[in-house]
C-alpha cells in the first residue's frame, strides 16, 4: 500500500491479473490488461508513489511457461478530484511508448 493505492491481484478468468484499486472496487484497475498476449498470469508485490509519479512491481507468467518475468508497471497520479480510470489510460500510454514490457 502506498498512500490511497492498494496492490494485488484479481482472479480474472480463473488467472490471476495484477491489480491496483483505492479501498472499492470500483476503483479496481487491471493492470494485467497492459500486458502483452504471452502472459498468462501477473500478480502486484508492491506500489510506490511519489508526487504524481506511481511505480507496481510484480511478476508475470509466460503461457505455458512456469517460469515467473518481473515487471514494473509506471505511470503518472491522477488529480486528486479524478479517477483510476486516467491512471489507467497513462499507464498504458507509458507502456505503448516504452515498447510494451520488458522481457527480463
């Protein structure tokens, strides 16, 4: 937990899906949803937040890999009046410019 902003997972189709929310579930964001089609599975470890700056670390499974990848989802803060949804939309937006995530 970093400031409002909780991380985990959701159990999405029966895969778990890395996942930020601010205490309801109707802030819920999957943030598995940025990640390229090869991952099967991702789970949240940790969030940090720093101005309007927001780091996820957490991992991701290949399909049919059991192998975990690490990943760093970053993105900016919305305003304090907006919603996750924008976070959502610049988080992907950061991962489309970066290239989609690494292959570590």
């Amino acid at each position: 937990m970093s400031g409002d902003f909780q991380s985990g997972y959701s159990i999405v189709d029966r895969n778990l899906h890395g996942s930020i929310w601010q205490g309801r579930a109707d802030t819920w964001i999957n943030l598995h949803s940025l990640l390229p089609n090869v991952y099967a599975a991702s789970n949240a470890f940790a969030i940090y937040s720093s101005g309007q700056d927001i780091w996820v670390a957490g991992c991701a499974w290949r399909v049919y890999q059991v192998r975990r990848r690490a990943i760093l989802w970053q993105g900016t803060v919305p305003e304090p009046t907006g919603r996750l949804t924008s976070l959502l939309h610049r988080l992907r937006a950061d991962l489309e410019a970066k290239g989609g995530a690494p292959d570590l």
